[in-house]
C-alpha cells in the first residue's frame, strides 16, 4: 500500500478533479507550496506508487497517467511539524507521575542536555498559558508539570495533534493502542451527536475524540481524576456518550471525568448556530459595529454572520476564562493576510468583551470579521450595451452575478441608442464592456461580445476580464499608496519602543496594537484622527524581547484618516509580506 503525506494527496485530488492537463504554477498554487517542492513531491509520489502515476510535460504540466493506488498516511515518530522539541518534552513530562531527571528525559528523545536546555524557555511559555500549571525545573530532582489531573488532559489533548506514534515517541508502550482507540470513539460518537441534532466543527470533532481517548488512556495508566466534593447530575447527552464509549471501549467514566466532558461540550465550536441570547454578546458585537463607524469602516454583520459570530464569541469566552485556549490553525499567516482585522479585534472588541484574545484563539474571530469586511471592498462595475429584450438582458445579469458576488457591483444596462448619446460617461465609469452587438464590439476593442444565451467559453471570458482589471486595480491603488507613504527606514528602534510605544502599550491605549509577525518582526498599528499617515520600519540596535519572542526589526504603521482605511491596510499587508521574504 502507498504511503503519501497530506499535501501529496492534495496533489493527486487537484489532478484527478481537473481530469486533464494543470500547469505547475497553478498545482503548486493549489497545494500552497512552491514549484521546486511540488517537483520533489511527483517524484515521492511516482516513487511511493512503483510507477509513474503522474506525468509530466514541459509546456502541458501535470497529470494522472493511472488510477489513484489505496493508501496510508504515515505515523511518524520522530517530532515534527507542530510537535516540535519543546511540545516532545512536555509530552514526556505530562505522563510522568514524578520528577524526571534531564538525563532520562534526553535519552527519552534522542537529543543532547543542552537541546533540552535551549528549549525549556518555550516549553515554560507553552505551559503557562494552561489554568494553574507551571513548569518546575529543579537542579536536583529535575523536571515536572505542576498541574490538576483536568488541566492535564486538556493540556495533552492540545499538544498531540499530529498524526505521530506517541508510544515510540515517548518510549512508552502502554501508549501503543491510543490510536486504535481514538479510531473507536471516532466510529461511536458521530450518530450520538447527530441523534441530538449537535453539528461540531471537523477540527473540534478530532480534538474531542482525542481528549476522551488521553482521558481513558490516562485513566487506565493510573492517573485518575479526583472525584469532587459534590457530585454534580450528569446531562443526559453525557450519560447517553457514556453508555456508547463503554459498549465500544469497556471503559466508564467517572462522575468527575464526566462534569469535564459536559464542561467541554459547551466549549466545542457549532457549525449549525441558533440565535444567540447572551446579552453582553449581543451589546458587545452592536457596540463593534459603532466603533468601526466611527472609523469611517460601515460595517454591519448580516443576520446569519451575526449569529455565528455571536456564538463563536460565546464558546470563545467560556475557554479564554476557562484557560481551555483552542490550539492556533492559522497564527503564523493570519497577521500578514488580515492586518486591519486583527488591528480591529484587538482596539475595537477586546475592550467590549474585557478580555484579551490570545492569538491561538484569534484566527476563527479575524475570518469572520474579515469575511463581513470583504464586502465593503470596491466592487467592479460592468456596463452591458445590448439591444436585446428585457428578459434576455435580466438572464444575462442573473448569469454574469452568479459568477462572482463579491466582485461584481452594478451592471449598467443600456440600449445601443441611449449608449451612443453620451458614451464617454458610460465608459468612464464602468470598468468592464460588455454588449451582444457584434458590430460594436468589432468598433471597440475593450466590448467583450456575448451572445443572448452566452456559452460557457464567452462567460469564462468575462470572469478572466473580471479578474485581470480587479489586479489592475489593486496594483493601481498599492501604486499610489506606496508614492504617497513610502517606508521610512529609521535607526534607533529600541529608543522608539521604550520611549514612544512601550509607555502607551502598557497603559492598554486603546487605538493601539502590537502583534509580533513571523519569528522577529513586530508591527505595532496606531489609529487616530489628524496628522498623515505613515510607515516606519526600524532596525533595533539591540534585541528586545515581546512576550517571549526575539525582536530584532520594528515596523510601525499609523492610520490617521485622509485614506480610506481599506486600500491603506492593503498596502500595509504587501509590506508585512515583503518584510518577511
């Protein structure tokens, strides 16, 4: 049986949904990666089939040449990816009844002391934002995880969410039948959460399989859960879950285990919502859309946004002060894609809510908010000459719609008369032509012809002219953003930080944010009325350290009207990307 990674089966499903040639730039593209690694990954995949299952042509691309094989996807052992050295040794440490020696916990994972000793910096960040745990590292003993036996189950459910083989990994063979397990649970519980008609997110479905099946493994490994001084009654979800997990597994939960499980439904995120009631929820998303009027940004949440915005903040409130913080999916891109947004969250939201969001949690609020804010985006306007009859013209509309709302604004219909009467107007403010009249298309170049049932090929003309002047647009505006605030790049950063920014940081300013971007880069965004807008890049003459990371280079960007803020967070967006190169 063939063994491929997740993106090369993300190269072979692309191919098999094209059923035909794709070019390298767009494969790649697809599977988020570069050309050169897309060429390493055909050549694994090739090799792992025994054949050559995709070809290749220099000018076509790529495609399947033969059936997709059955295949597996590989555990592996050594850490890799999110498990990374500090996430391994916390690992070991969470299994671990007493205090391990530094020289065990190396040999553990075939790495040096001193590796050991260059992560425990980390692995103490990592720790602390867990409830009531701490790191204790003792010269004499060596190290333990100061922890409740709940704060620990929720902590490795967190950590161990690769697809690796912990047995091997911690050298622990009574870990060896968690995956097995994990598979059970995962058979058992889709039909009790359907039965009550609870529909939880993919990534929330695998975490809470995940956690039950730590809990029981743990259980069995002798680490149980104190039982509480008051038993609580049960839900009848939970018990229902009980019965199903024991018919599967052998294994009841206790009156402990099972108030933590009903604790931590409430938390999981719903992908069907129900109107929220919450009142402070409610207040707070109102007084959200306010602030961001009073920026010049018109937002309003759309009933259906307003409700899973709604109760994604609720469950997201119950974890932040439950310290049952969700594991970060998009941290590392979702600064540089979403910068306004996350600038929004942090000076306009946080105050309302009176918590800070942690960046693990950040990445499912800034989609939402990003998503309501796409559509204040300047939208292509399409004139339509055609002396077609009305209903013809409506079917016409409706077709070039349905291809993309988010783009698409007005589509101003006119007869060829009423064209011919002022047609510099109409040109000037339209940006794509479109007419069924051939003859006018063959006197001006910019119509695009359709006929009155347009084809497929004259639609996909459209869209491909649709997106070619939306590019044109943005590098217009990026253009002009980057003439009228150029990048000053400045000495003397530290001196900037202490004096200008740390004072007001540390007051909790609220038309001021900090988030660092990348592993050294912090990008501190000020908003306000009054004065220019401007972009400052320092390079710091000293590292300073920002909430455990290592700051060497400073960006500061000020948004202080003048500007619609949109196009100026656009340009702030391209900056952050090119800093990063």
């Amino acid at each position: 049986m063939a063994v491929f990674t997740d993106r090369q089966r993300v190269i072979l499903a692309t191919l098999r949904n094209c059923g035909g040639w794709v070019t390298g730039r767009d494969l790649a593209e697809s599977a988020g990666t570069s050309r050169r690694t897309l060429q390493t990954d055909i050549k694994s995949i090739n090799l792992a089939a025994g054949h050559p299952l995709i070809s290749s042509n220099n000018r076509l691309g790529y495609c399947l040449a033969d059936e997709i094989p059955e295949f597996s996807t590989p555990q592996t052992v050594v850490p890799q990816g999110q498990c990374s050295t500090a996430k391994a040794l916390l690992l070991v440490l969470l299994f671990e009844s007493d205090y391990l020696h530094i020289e065990e916990l190396a040999d553990r994972l075939f790495i040096s002391r001193s590796t050991v000793n260059a992560h425990l910096a980390q692995a103490r960040r990592i720790v602390a934002r867990n409830r009531e745990a701490r790191l204790v590292v003792s010269p004499r003993r060596g190290l333990w995880i100061d922890a409740r036996e709940d704060t620990k189950r929720l902590f490795c459910a967190k950590l161990m969410n690769e697809d690796l083989d912990y047995a091997a990994l911690l050298r622990m063979p009574r870990m060896a039948g968690l995956s097995q397990l994990e598979k059970e649970l995962q058979q058992a519980l889709p039909r009790i959460f359907l039965a009550e008609n609870i529909l939880i997110s993919g990534q929330a479905f695998q975490y809470f399989t995940r956690f039950l099946a730590i809990s029981i493994t743990r259980s069995r490994l002798g680490m149980v859960m104190p039982e509480a001084a008051e038993a609580r009654e049960s839900s009848p979800f939970v018990c229902e879950l009980n019965r199903q997990v024991g018919l599967r597994t052998g294994y009841q939960f206790s009156v402990a285990e099972q108030e933590l499980i009903r604790q931590r439904i409430h938390e999981l995120n719903l992908i069907a919502k129900y109107p929220v009631r919450d009142k402070e929820i409610l207040r707070a998303l109102s007084g959200f859309e306010k602030n961001l009027q009073q920026l010049g940004i018109p937002l309003r949440f759309r009933p259906e946004l307003r409700r899973n915005l709604g109760d994604h903040l609720k469950r997201m409130c119950r974890r932040i002060l439950s310290r049952h913080n969700n594991v970060g999916q998009y941290t590392k891109e979702m600064f540089t894609a979403y910068p306004l947004a996350v600038h929004l969250i942090k000076t306009c939201l946080e105050p309302l809510l009176g918590i800070e969001i942690p960046d693990s949690e950040m990445d499912c609020l800034v989609m939402y908010v990003a998503s309501a804010m796409e559509e204040l985006g300047k939208k292509m306007d399409i004139l339509l000459v055609s002396n077609a009859s009305p209903a013809v013209l409506y079917t016409i509309q409706q077709k070039i719609r349905r291809m993309d709302e988010g783009q698409i604004g007005r589509i101003e219909v006119l007869p060829r008369y009423a064209y011919e009467e002022d047609r510099q107007r109409y040109l000037d403010r339209n940006r794509i032509y479109l007419t069924t009249e051939s003859a006018l298309s063959l006197q001006t170049p910019d119509f695009l012809v359709l006929s009155v049932f347009p084809s497929a090929i004259q639609l996909g003309q459209v869209r491909r002219a649709i997106e070619a002047q939306s590019q044109q647009q943005r590098r217009e505006r990026q253009d002009a953003m980057a003439r009228s605030y150029p990048v000053k790049k400045e000495p003397g950063g530290c001196a900037f930080y202490e004096q200008e920014l740390l004072p007001r940081l540390g007051a909790g300013q609220r038309n001021l944010s900090a988030v660092t971007v990348g592993d050294n880069l912090l990008c501190v965004i000020e908003h306000g009325t009054g004065g220019c807008c401007e972009l400052r890049y320092f390079t710091m003459e000293a590292p300073l350290y920002y909430r455990g990371k290592r700051i060497t280079s400073l960006l500061y960007a000020a948004y202080r009207g003048g500007e619609e803020p949109m196009p100026f967070f656009a340009y702030l967006r391209a900056v952050l990307r090119k800093a990063l190169r």
